[in-house]
C-alpha cells in the first residue's frame, strides 16, 4: 500500500506542472553543470532517489494509532501541500527563467525542501528506518547538487541572483 503515498507525488510533479507550463517540465528535470569532483553527488542523489521510490512501493504503510502514523501523516500533507505551492511556483517564471515569487519568497529551493518534508513523512508512515536513512543520504546529495545550481543561477542571472540570495535562505 505504500505505493498509494506516491500517486499524489506524480500527480502534483508531473501532471501539474505540465499543465501548468509544458516547458517548466523540461526545466524542473535540467542539472545545473557540477564539476567532476562532484560527479558522485550527482550519481548518490540518483541512486538513492530510486531506492526512495522502491523502498515505498514495497513498503506498507503502518496504520497503527501512534504518534508516529499520524505526525508522518501530518508531515506527509504538509510535504505535499509544500510540494504543490512549488510547483505552481516553479512554472510561473519570468522569461528568462528567472523566480523569486510564490514560494520562491520564502525559500531559494522550495521543491528541494517539499521533497524532503514529503519523504519524511512517507519514512514515518511506513515506520522504515532504512527509507528514512536513504531520504538523509539523498538530502545530502541534493545539497551538493544546489550548490552546483547556485553558482549556474549566479552565472546566467549574475548580481540579479546574488541580491536575491541575500534576501531568501536555501531552504526555509
């Protein structure tokens, strides 16, 4: 039954956001350059996206009345309500690509920061310490990879970027 917590992810990341704006899809899936040093980052960030999305489809969701169920539960709406405010977000860019309105306000990677709320809370529905460990290992390497789309952003959009990263945090 895990496979169920996935069916709004799709929906909200893949058929929103094409509806909303068919070339945000394009973009949404774009890697900024990341130099070789940081190659691994990039491969740990697939790889453990991948195990994310087996570990819930194979998982069941664990519906015992505990605090943990109904905080994951709690954290899990939040995660995607975050992750639909971003996506909305996300396709209503300026013509250059450019975005600093909607949830882009409050945080410089928003869709970042709903996939993992989202998947912490899908770690705690499923009560698997293994997804909640891929989740932290796949944080870790979608840090290095904003870090890589920062110094992109800066590149394309220059002092744009730069003043907009003084006035919005990374994440929240």
């Amino acid at each position: 039954m895990g496979f169920l917590l996935l069916l709004p992810f799709f929906l909200i990341r893949f058929l929103l956001l094409s509806r909303l704006d068919q070339q945000a899809l394009g973009r949404a899936a774009h890697f900024a350059p990341m130099p070789k040093t940081e190659k691994g980052f990039y491969w740990l960030y697939q790889v453990t996206n991948i195990m994310i999305f087996i570990l819930i489809l194979v998982l069941p969701i664990k519906r015992s009345p505990s605090s943990i169920y109904y905080m994951g539960l709690l954290i899990y709406l939040f995660g995607l309500l975050a992750l639909t405010a971003s996506i909305i977000s996300f396709a209503s860019c300026d013509n250059t690509g450019f975005n600093c309105s909607g949830a882009y306000r409050f945080s410089r990677n928003p869709m970042y920061a709903a996939y993992f709320i989202f998947f912490i809370g899908c770690a705690m529905l499923l009560h698997s310490w293994l997804l909640l460990a891929a989740v932290l290992l796949f944080q870790l390497a979608a840090h290095r990879i904003i870090l890589a789309e920062e110094n992109w952003c800066i590149q394309r959009f220059g002092s744009k970027y730069l003043d907009y990263m003084k006035k919005v945090r990374r994440y929240f």
